[in-house]
C-alpha cells in the first residue's frame, strides 16, 4: 500500500483528506494524518505534504520529518493540487488524464489519472464545465481528454463544456450501466456507484476511440 504522511493541518486540508480518504484507500493509497500525540510513520516516509511555507505549522511540520529520510515533500496554498502532486510521486506529474462523463438526470464524472482515480463527481449538468476545468487546473499532467457520453442530457453537458472553453470526444455509451469496463487489476470492482462506474467506462471507451468534437 502507497502511503503518503499528511502534515497539514488547515481545516481546507483537512476537508480534502476527508473527501479523498476513502476513494484512494479502495485504490490501495493511505493518507496518514498524526494525532495529537504524533510519531513515526509506519513503513518509514515515501512522501509527506507539509503546510505551505509561511504558516504557522510549518517549522513544527519539518521538525517532525527532520530524521524521517522522506523521499519526496509536497506543499502548497492548494490543498487539493498539493494532494494531487503527491499522487503523481515518483513522478512531478501524470502522463495522462481522462475524464469520463455520464450525462443523465444528473451529470457524473470521474478523473482519471494514468488508471488511477482522483476525482468523482455528481452534479447539475450546467455545472459540470466549471467543475471539469477546476479539477483539470489542479492536478499536474502532460496531456488530458474530456470523454462525454451520448446520454439524456447529453445537449446540456455540451453546452456547459463549451462554455468553459473545454474540448471533447463523444463516447457511445449503451451498455455502461450494465456492463461496466473492467480494467486490467479490477478497478471497477472498487466501485458500486452504477453512475460512477458508467463515468469510468466513458473513460476508458474514450481512450480507445472516438473522435473530436469543438
């Protein structure tokens, strides 16, 4: 199990641990936050995300990792991109990111980072460019893709799309309530949101066909 040593204390980072705990710990990922009476983290140090520089946790924050040897830290005024950044680790970033989209009654959408997945969402369909552009600009990554299913509201989630100035790839999508996609490790056997798991067929559909639409 990856395990990355959670060291800021920002209750904004501390509600992205709280978002995130449970979808990466299904994915084999730990995110370890000390107690009030904190020690050395089990297995040693691979990564650490430490308060952003300035703030008033950040030399008590060094001082505790001072003789951990972690390999990689990561910090910053985002939360939520300083999360993404240490996922990336051993990397600086992912090669690639896939966002899958399962425009129904509402709008759900998965990202998902060379197989890896960070982000689930489920929301208005006229809000979903905003949502889509805002997880984009936070994770670092080479290159990206929006794969959007030919759902119901298929006409509502373009126009949100376009709207943020975002491209994508129409993806066909009979058959990914059903029959979800089931990638090589069983990722899909992870979830059992019916709409997430649809996102996550979109996806991977996305990556292996279709094409552009502006």
């Amino acid at each position: 199990m990856k395990r990355i040593l959670w060291l800021d204390g920002r209750p904004s980072a501390l509600r992205v641990v709280k978002q995130h705990m449970e979808l990466l710990a299904r994915q084999g990922i730990e995110l370890e936050v000390p107690g009030s009476h904190p020690h050395p983290p089990r297995g040693g140090c691979e990564i650490a995300v430490l308060p952003p520089l300035g703030s008033p946790e950040r030399t008590w924050a060094e001082g505790f990792i001072a003789q951990l040897g972690c390999r990689r830290l990561v910090s910053g005024e985002d939360p939520l991109e300083a999360l993404y950044t240490a996922l990336a680790h051993p990397g600086s970033g992912f090669m690639h990111v896939a966002v899958g989209i399962d425009p129904g009654r509402m709008c759900t959408a998965v990202a998902l980072a060379d197989g890896l997945v960070l982000w689930e969402w489920k929301g208005g369909c006229g809000d979903l460019g905003l949502a889509v552009e805002g997880v984009l600009a936070r994770i670092p990554h080479e290159g990206s893709a929006v794969y959007l299913g030919s759902g119901p509201s298929f006409e509502e989630a373009e126009k949100s799309l376009a709207a943020a100035g975002l491209g994508y790839i129409i993806v066909e999508e009979w058959g990914s309530t059903r029959s979800p996609y089931e990638p090589p490790g069983g990722l899909s056997g992870l979830f059992s949101d019916k709409d997430i798991l649809a996102s996550i067929t979109i996806a991977y559909r996305g990556l292996s066909r279709w094409r552009m639409r502006v």
